[in-house]
C-alpha cells in the first residue's frame, strides 16, 4: 500500500505543478495582452476564451486531488464538532465512500460530456479566431478522477490501518492523538 500511495503522491503532485504552470502562463499571456493592447493597439487574439477555457480549468479542476491530500476542502462540523474525537475520525473516513460515490458520478458523466465535446469538434469564436475547446473538458474528469483514486487509497488505509504513502495531512484521530500525547508528556 505504502508504495502505492508513492506514486499517488507523484501524480497528485504532478497535477499541482501542472497548475502552478497554468497560473504563471495565465499571468505572463494576461499581461502580455494587456501590454499589447495599450502599448502597441494589437491584443493577442482569443485571450478571454482561452483564459475561460483551458488555464482557469486547469487550475481549478486539475489540483482537485492536492486539495484533498491536505485536508483544504471546506467543511462544515457544525454536529460532528460535539462528538469525541474518535467517532469524528470514524464518520470523516466513511465520509470517504459517499465522496468517491460522487466523484465517481462525476467522472464518468465528464468524461461522457467531453467524449461529446470531441466528437462534435467543439470549438469557441472570438475576434475571429477559432479556438477549439473540446480538449479542455478532458481536464475535468482527469482531475476528478485522480480524486476518486485518492479517496479510495484513503478509505482503504482507514479499513485496513495500514501506512500511508501519500504523505498527507493528518486526519481528526491522528491529530487528536498527538496532542493527547504532547499533554501527557507536559503533565
């Protein structure tokens, strides 16, 4: 399992690369444009659309699974933060399996859409410049999907209690028994 949870860290780390790069060429090809426009009266040609439609896809959808590895998502505990910390780390971790539920859902009718979108050669106009933008909805179910692995990975350790190689974020329990530990060692 340990060398497993490796190489889903290697890729989940991938994906957050991919979109720290998204963001840097989102920034340089943005300020590029501008500078084009005001500078020179030229703009770069379907900025908007391709801002809208592949770097902004990429860094919201793609590094979905990071998000996840560090505990980053939002949650809401407004009951569950009552409860002992040990039935908060049980009904977290079967939280897992209603989340890859979902996110399997998800893939599958993203990968559906974009298998649409290929099919019929989808494609944006803007300044007269045809942009295709069927490859972009690839990104969606990719990233989705990388989060299905991840959950699963997760829900698997929580059933087995074997070690983790992902190298995440500590959940609720683990957390709760290291500061159980540190107060004891104090007292």
């Amino acid at each position: 399992m340990f060398v497993i949870g490796r190489l889903l860290a290697k890729s989940v780390d991938g994906t957050l690369i991919v979109g720290l790069i998204a963001v840097a060429l989102m920034m340089l090809h943005i300020a590029i444009d501008v500078a084009g426009k005001f500078l020179l009266n030229e703009p770069i040609p379907a900025t908007i659309a391709l801002v809208s439609n592949y770097y902004m896809v990429v860094v919201a959808f793609l590094p979905i699974a990071y998000a996840e590895t560090r505990n980053s998502h939002i949650t809401v505990e407004v009951l569950t933060e009552m409860f002992p910390h040990r039935v908060q780390y049980h009904l977290y971790s079967w939280s897992y399996l209603l989340s890859i539920m979902v996110y399997s859902l998800l893939t599958y009718r993203m990968w559906w859409e974009a298998d649409r979108a290929h099919t019929n050669g989808t494609f944006i106009m803007e300044q007269s410049t045809k942009l295709l933008t069927w490859p972009s909805y690839y990104l969606l179910p990719l990233g989705c999907g990388l989060m299905v692995l991840v959950l699963t990975y997760r829900f698997i350790l929580y059933l087995t209690g074997a070690r983790s190689g992902m190298g995440e974020v500590p959940t609720m329990q683990k957390a709760a028994e290291v500061a159980a530990s540190t107060e004891a060692g104090q007292a």
